[in-house]
C-alpha cells in the first residue's frame, strides 16, 4: 500500500473518529491553597469541542488520498 494511501486511511479513520465523539474531555489538578507543608488541590476538567465539518473534511480528504494513492500505483 502507498504511503498516500495510508495517510488517507488514517484520515478517514480520525475523520469517522471526530463525528462520532464530538469533543475531548481531560482533568488538570491545580493547587487552590498552600499553608507550609498542607497543599490543597482541585480538579479542573477542561472540554475541547470538534466542529462537525472538521471530521467530514478530514473523510472527505482521506479519501480523495486513497484515490490518488491509487491511480499513481
């Protein structure tokens, strides 16, 4: 398989990837308080929205690679 084609299979995967779950979710801990050697933390959760046209431009571009990868071939 050529190297464009995997680039466009891995597109297309990231691509159905995104549509499918939308955002991205991940907790930070920061310190809220520190008196000598008591240290109070909380956590922060942080959410990253991905457009919806992201995805589908990522699909579409995924697979017009394979089919270039395929006519080169």
């Amino acid at each position: 398989m050529k190297p464009l084609s995997i680039a466009g299979v891995l597109l297309v995967i990231a691509g159905i990837v995104a549509l499918a779950i939308g955002r991205i979710s991940y907790t930070t801990e920061e310190k809220v308080l520190e008196v000598g050697p008591l240290v109070a933390t909380a956590d922060e959760e942080h959410v990253v929205h991905i457009p919806d046209v992201a995805g589908i431009v990522a699909v579409v571009a995924g697979l017009g690679l394979i089919v270039l990868g395929r006519r080169r071939a």
